[in-house]
C-alpha cells in the first residue's frame, strides 16, 4: 500500500490532470471566544438600512444568476 504522502500526490495528479487546482484557506475560528466577541460586536453595529439596501441588490442580481433548467 502506498503511504499517505503518495496517495496525496497522486491525488493532486489526478486532479491537475482535471483542471482542478487545491487551495488551503485559513478562516477565523467561529468556536473561538474572541472570534464570538467580534463578530457580535460588528453584528450589533450593522444597520436596518443598509441590510435592507444589500438584500434589494442581492434579490436585484439573482435574476441575472438564474439559469434554465434541464
């Protein structure tokens, strides 16, 4: 059996060979308190009207995104 350093290479081959590309994100963790702490803190400064500004252009748009069915 090969080891897992192979089994990952050959996985990213087979993707490359797909046009697939493997990207690492690092996100803020949502578990963490301080995390929680600034993400309350900028909920509580957002705005009624500019929520209700960003959902219009949000729905505006969407009609452009659709796309038929088969």
């Amino acid at each position: 059996m090969a080891s897992p350093a192979q089994r990952m290479k050959t996985m990213r081959e087979r993707r490359q060979a797909k046009g697939i590309r493997e990207i690492r994100l690092a996100l803020p963790d949502p578990r963490s308190p301080s995390v929680r702490r600034r993400i309350a803190h900028q909920v509580a400064r957002l705005s009624a009207s500019s929520e209700s500004d960003a959902l219009d252009w949000i729905e505006a748009v969407s009609e452009f995104d659709e796309r038929p069915r088969k």
